[in-house]
C-alpha cells in the first residue's frame, strides 16, 4: 500500500506544473503630472502592490514604501513649476522593499489608489499629491519670506507664528460668578483681548481669538478653529472657582493621558474628520495599524510640547503671585484634545476668592497677566521653532542628510552605532524618536551621553542597533 501511495504521489509531482518563488514586483517606471496646483503620480506595476504612505517634517516629505518590489524603471525629474514636487528619490528597505522619498515645496494630503490594467497599461498605483495650503511655485515661491521675521528666530520663516486664544464660557455660558457678581466670561475676555495685542505687536506672531465678543462657542468647536487657522499653540483663558473662598492662585493644565487615548479612539473612528490630521495623509485611506500609529506619534509630540510650554507659562505666573499648585496639572478638557497643536488651559485666578477677584477686574493686572503668557509662550517658540518655520541652512543640512541615508542615498557616521543617524525636527521629542526607531529611552540617551529629554532642532542623534525605524 505505501509502494502505490509513493508511486501515485510521484506521478502527480511529475504532471502538475512547478511554480518558482515569486521575484518583487517591478516597478517598471514613475510618471509626474502636475495640474491645477496638485501633482499626480502613477507609478507602472508588474503586479499589484501592498504599500503604505507617510510624511516626514522639516523638510518636508512624503515617503512611499512598496513592499517587495524593486525600481526598474529611471525615475524622472521634477519640472521647476511643479506646484508641489521638487523631487524624488529612492532606496531599499529591510531586504526587499521599495522606499521612495518625495521632497515637497509644502505639506500635501496624499491620496493613493490601484488600477487594474486596461488598453494599454498594466498595473499602476496612482498618488495625488494635494496642497494643504495655497499652491506654491516653483523654487523663487519657496525662497520668499514675510517682511517680518519670526521672533528670536535665525532665518527667515515662511509665515508667522500663530497662537490661537480661546477666552472661557461666553454668551448664555456665564462661567464662575465671583461674591461681586463678577462673571468668568467677561474677565477671560478682557485678558485674552489684551493677549491677542500683545501677540499682535510681535515681529512674526499672530492671533487668532476663537471668541472675540460676547458669544457661546462649543468646545469642540473652539479646538476646530485652531486647528482650522493652523495653530502654532492653542491657549485657553479661565478663572478658577472653588467653594472655600480663601483658596487662590493660578494654575495651569495640559491634557491627561486618558484624555488623549479617548480623542485618539475618537478620531480613528470617525474618518471624515480626520483627512488631514497627521501631516496631510489621509488616514480615512490607512490601514488601522498605521493610522492608529501616526496618530499616536503626533499626540505624545503633541503632549510634550505641550507640556513645556504650559511650564514655561506657569514659571512667569509665578512671578506675579502664589500660584495654586507648583507644576502643571492635566485633566480631560475637551478644548485641549486637538492632537496636533500644543495646547494649555490657564487659571488666571480664583473669582471666588474677592481679593483675587478685585485684581481680576483690573486693568493693569490684567495686563500683567497677559504679559506673563506672553513670556512663557515666546520661551516656547524660542526652544521650539515649528517645522514650517525655519530655514536655516544648518539645520536643513542636517535634515537633509538624515532623508538622503533614510533613501539609501548617505551613510550614516561612523561614530554612530548601528550606523544609524536622526536630525533633530521641531516636533520631534526623546520618546517619539525612540518609538520610531524601535530603542529604549534609556538606550537613546546612553548612546548620545544624554542626562534627560532635552533635545534640539538641528542636533543629530547617535541611533543605537536596533530595529530599523521609518524615520
């Protein structure tokens, strides 16, 4: 019996066709069409794909990895007056896949999409690349500046900073109510008023007011808007209220933990809201897995900065009086959730405390209070330069090497074990870099003799062995 079993066995093997492993996929060559101020790839495929989309900042790119697969074909040159290409390049990832880096003239939404084959073509994978904001030209569009320069800032920037100020309650939402009557609504107002010309009056600043008069404005609403005018940092303006009126002092809060991971479920759910949330990639059109990744990345960034600037706030509150509690507090305030703008909720005062109350009501305190956000919102801007900000040619250097070697185009130092290099970006903290990378915090610090998590925009990072990163 197992005589005949192995002869059937052996005719079947000897009949039935023997298919070799499958080689990667060809990606036989890239053709760009700009058009209406948006730019359209179509990559020529062999075979359909798997790939994944994700920008990069400072500068800023696109980056498509293609699993295995391999370019065939030449890859074309930008024009001039592409709207939003000045180029592409491409290297291999982990063995066999296909990493193509696109530098862009500004931040794109990237939208992906597969055709089957029809007359005249095969497979093709087709990528729109999408201005978040007005078109730009061609390199003469990407070297102009603003006839002011950013505050504290070395280079040029390509527009101003933008601090978004939110005043507390309003219309039929009166807010606390002090012993004199005093309403929360009307003092926010006053001191975001004279924060906003503050702002106003600053080389390469601008405000936003989210309510400039007497008006209710719901709470998701008012995170919106900031993000809507693109918010550099969103501040919130209040006055504490507690029932033992000898309670007093301000205070300032960031949002807790709990409070981004229910955003975060929030946003994943709902994918209209969130075409542009992490760097203009639609995450209506990623898989889970990444989109719950990039969104992560951008909230822990995000709680980061804002948890610097909401110290640096505090540290100049303090000088005008006790404060309530000695650090930045974190609580689940709706208006804080937004996950890509760094975002602080300050209780200027306690109303109900009437000596705090009286200084509320007052001008020149009200001023000074101002003043004290001011402060601590400028020492922010000047350790963090947002992405789109600076130019500086150091700084883009360094940026630029670590894109080349992330392409396949540079080596990383010698000195840096694993081989591996990371220029610093505004917006990049100690953990998301560690995250990205695939390495312990304390294995980061070690490698680059770091004491903490204070990091640079421009200093490169020693990267130790470990998985590769996307970065």
């Amino acid at each position: 019996m197992k005589l005949l079993l192995i002869i059937v066995l052996s005719a079947l093997l000897a009949i039935l066709p023997f298919s070799a492993p499958a080689g990667p996929v060809a990606v036989q060559g890239v053709r760009i069409t700009p058009a209406a101020g948006e730019t359209r790839l179509v990559l020529d495929l062999s075979a359909p794909v798997t790939h994944k989309i994700f920008p990069l900042a400072g500068p800023d790119r696109l980056v498509i990895d293609i699993a295995d697969a391999e370019l065939t074909g030449q890859a074309p040159q930008a024009g001039a007056d592409d709207p939003v290409l000045i180029g592409l390049r491409s290297g291999v990832r982990e063995g066999n896949d296909l990493r193509i880096v696109l530098d862009l003239k500004q931040p794109v939404r990237a939208k992906s999409f597969p055709m089957a084959p029809d007359a005249g073509h095969g497979h093709r994978l087709v990528v729109d690349l999408i201005p978040k904001g007005p078109a730009k030209g061609g390199g003469a569009a990407r070297a102009a500046a603003p006839s002011r320069p950013a505050a504290g800032s070395r280079a040029s920037p390509t527009r101003d900073l933008v601090v978004a100020i939110d005043a507390g309650h309003g219309g039929a939402d009166p807010g606390a109510i002090g012993a004199r009557g005093t309403r929360e609504k009307d003092v926010t107002l006053a001191i975001a008023r004279r924060l906003a010309a503050l702002v106003d009056k600053e080389p390469g600043m601008r405000p936003v007011m989210i309510r400039d008069s007497d008006v209710f404005v719901p709470l998701r609403q008012r995170m919106r808007k900031a993000r809507k005018h693109e918010a550099d940092i969103f501040v919130s303006i209040h006055a504490d209220a507690f029932t033992d009126p000898k309670v007093r002092g301000s205070s300032v809060f960031t949002l807790s933990r709990g409070g981004a991971t229910s955003e975060a479920a929030k946003w994943l759910a709902d994918k209209e809201n969130s075409a542009d949330l992490i760097g203009g990639v639609d995450l209506g059109a990623s898989d889970d897995v990444l989109a719950g990744v990039l969104l992560d990345m951008a909230q822990n960034a995000t709680l980061e900065h804002s948890a610097d600037a909401a110290r640096a706030v505090l540290s100049n509150l303090s000088r005008l009086g006790a404060t309530h509690r000695g650090e930045v507090q974190k609580a689940g305030f709706m208006v804080l959730k937004s996950p890509d703008v760094p975002s602080m909720l300050v209780e200027t005062a306690f109303i109900t405390n009437p000596a705090e109350e009286a200084r509320l009501l007052n001008a020149a305190n009200q001023q000074r209070l101002a003043q004290a956000i001011l402060a601590g919102i400028k020492q922010y801007f000047n350790k963090y330069r947002p992405r789109s900000l600076v130019r500086g040619s150091n700084k883009e250097a360094a940026q630029q090497a670590a894109a080349d070697a992330l392409a396949g185009g540079a080596a990383a130092p010698a000195s840096a074990p694993g081989g591996r290099q990371h220029a610093i970006a505004a917006g990049d903290t100690l953990a998301v870099i560690a995250k990205r990378y695939g390495v312990s915090l304390s294995a980061l610090r070690s490698a680059n003799n770091l004491d903490g998590d204070v990091i640079r925009v421009g200093q490169v990072l020693a990267i130790p062995g470990g998985s590769p990163g996307d970065g």
